[in-house]
C-alpha cells in the first residue's frame, strides 16, 4: 500500500469516527437535534447531517468546525475525534 492509499484510508476512518461520535452525542447522550446543535453552534443544519451520516467517511470537516461541534457539545475536541470502545452490558 502507498503513502497516498494508507493516509486515504487513514482519512476515512477518522471521519467514520466523527459520524460515529457525532451521532452518539446528539442522539444517545445529549438528545438534541441538528437544528437545536446548529443553532447553538455556529455550523449549518445541512453540514451537521452531512457528518452525523458519514459512514463512507468521505467528508472533511476542517478543525474550527469541529472544535464549535465540540464546544456546543460541551465535550472536549478529542472526544469527536477518538474511536470510542463502547461494551454493550448484558444483564445476567
């Protein structure tokens, strides 16, 4: 595999984890909605789905977009951008 392939490869898995994180803060932990994010974010109801449904990974939202998400979010920027392990809890 090439610089190019890998650092493409690279790229699209950050921003499946984007939508992934994106996804799981408006939608499990926060509840908000786009229009609610946007309106306190600063960041458009059309970019905000465009990224919260990103499973291709082929968006690339620039640094001071993200870092409104987060702020709006009330979550530190490394927490849209880390991949998160999440362990489903079976109940016995």
């Amino acid at each position: 595999m090439n610089v190019s392939a890998f650092a493409e490869k690279k790229t699209q898995h950050l921003a499946r984890t984007i939508s992934d994180n994106l996804s799981w803060y408006m939608n499990i932990t926060l509840r908000v909605t786009n229009k609610e994010l946007a309106k306190k974010s600063g960041v458009s109801e059309s970019t905000i789905s465009l990224l919260k449904n990103d499973k291709e990974g082929k968006q690339r939202p620039d640094l001071s977009t993200l870092i409104k998400l987060a702020m709006a979010l009330g979550v530190d920027f490394l927490d849209l951008v880390t991949e998160k392990k999440i362990v489903e809890v079976k109940e016995a």
